[in-house]
C-alpha cells in the first residue's frame, strides 16, 4: 500500500512520462486541426480576421497545418521540439488573442485549457520526445 501512496512504482517508468504527454498532446492538436480542415481555410481566416489578424487566410494555413502535421509529429515523437515549439506558439497566440479577455475558466471561454496546451507543449520542447518516440529511434532528436 505504502509503495502506491509513495508513488515508488512510478520510478520505474520515468522514460514513459514524455511519450504520455506527447500522445495526450498530440492528440489534442491533431483533432483540433482536423476539426479545421473540416471547417475549411475561408472559415478559419474568418475567424481570424474578426480578431484583426492581417493576412488572416495566410495564418489560417499556417493555423491548420501546425494543428495537424505537428499534432501528428507529436504522436510520432518524430521532429518533436520543433513541432512542440510550432505548438507553444500556437498556444500562446490563442491564449492571448482570443481566450485571456475571457478569464481563466474554459466554460466562458476563458484560458485554463489553453494554458495547459502551452505548458505541455513548453514541457515537450524541453525534455524532448523521450525513449519511446522515432526521434530516438532514428536519431533525429534536435539538440
């Protein structure tokens, strides 16, 4: 009992700890940009041009392809900083344009989930994608 309540079982899976996250991570951006796809380039640029957003069908592709082609390298754990710092901006821009004014609880909008999008995506750019990703497979894990 005391080893669950230590949590001594988890020692043993620290290598694990990064690929959670990168899945979890990934999967969330993937959906997202998917989701987009779904709704097309001139639908996303609208919304972002009713936040001001210049070039808003530019940003719009840009949007859409961090969203999906770095949620899908996330799940793979292949090209990982770079698609977890793709994401972290992605992240903050939305934290900033669009969920801040909103306060912190995601029921009115607000930048609860956002924030812990950055914060995995930060987490990822940091520790890299970990033992079990293709990054270390084949040796592509930026230093």
């Amino acid at each position: 009992m005391l080893n669950i309540i230590h949590c001594e079982w988890a020692r043993g899976c620290s290598d694990s700890a990064a690929t959670v996250l990168r899945l979890a991570t990934g999967l969330v951006f993937f959906i997202h940009g998917y989701q987009k796809l779904g709704t097309g380039v001139e639908g996303v640029a609208g919304f972002l041009a009713s936040l001001g957003f210049p070039m808003a069908t530019t940003f719009a592709i840009i949007l859409i392809a961090v969203e999906t082609v770095g949620g899908a390298a996330l799940i793979l754990g292949i090209f990982t900083r770079t698609a977890a710092a793709l994401t972290a901006i992605v992240s903050i821009v939305g934290l900033l344009t669009v969920h801040a004014s909103k306060g912190f609880f995601i029921s009115n909008g607000g930048f609860e989930f956002i924030l812990l999008l950055f914060a995995a995506s930060l987490s990822l750019l940091i520790t890299g994608a970990g033992a079990y990703s293709l990054d270390r497979q084949f040796n592509t894990a930026q230093k």
